[in-house]
C-alpha cells in the first residue's frame, strides 16, 4: 500500500494552508506533516511524501480532516 493524496481537496496549496483546520496558530502547519512518525511528509509548494521513508501507518490519512490522503 502507498500514500496517494488528492491535491484537489488537500488544504495546502502553494505552499500555504487554505483552512482553518490546518492551521497553527503563529504559522500554517500542514497536521498530516505533524503526525507523521517518520517524517515522510513534507510541506513546500505542496504536500509530498516519500515513499522510500513512509511505513504506511495510516497517520496522515487519519489527520487530514480534508480526506485528501488515502492508503491505496
């Protein structure tokens, strides 16, 4: 199984959060990014994963209250 996100309803866009839900409270945070226990997301322009770090736990996919990411 791999990570797969649907930039079309994932909240960071151009390398900003556009929701609330996402957000800290001094700077944007992308909470998928957060959760992660080995620090295979990133936030630049957009959200990224690498593959060859994830260990497919499913912590990002239970964050993103946008259901942009899924396990496939």
């Amino acid at each position: 199984m791999t990570i797969k996100i649907d930039y079309n309803k994932c909240c960071w866009k151009d390398g900003k959060c556009k929701s609330c839900s996402c957000s800290g409270k001094t700077k944007p945070v992308a909470r998928c990014v957060d959760v992660c226990p080995v620090g295979a997301l990133t936030s630049g322009k957009k959200i990224v994963v690498d593959l060859n770090t994830c260990i497919n736990c499913g912590a990002c996919v239970e964050a993103c209250k946008h259901k942009a990411l899924s396990m496939k």
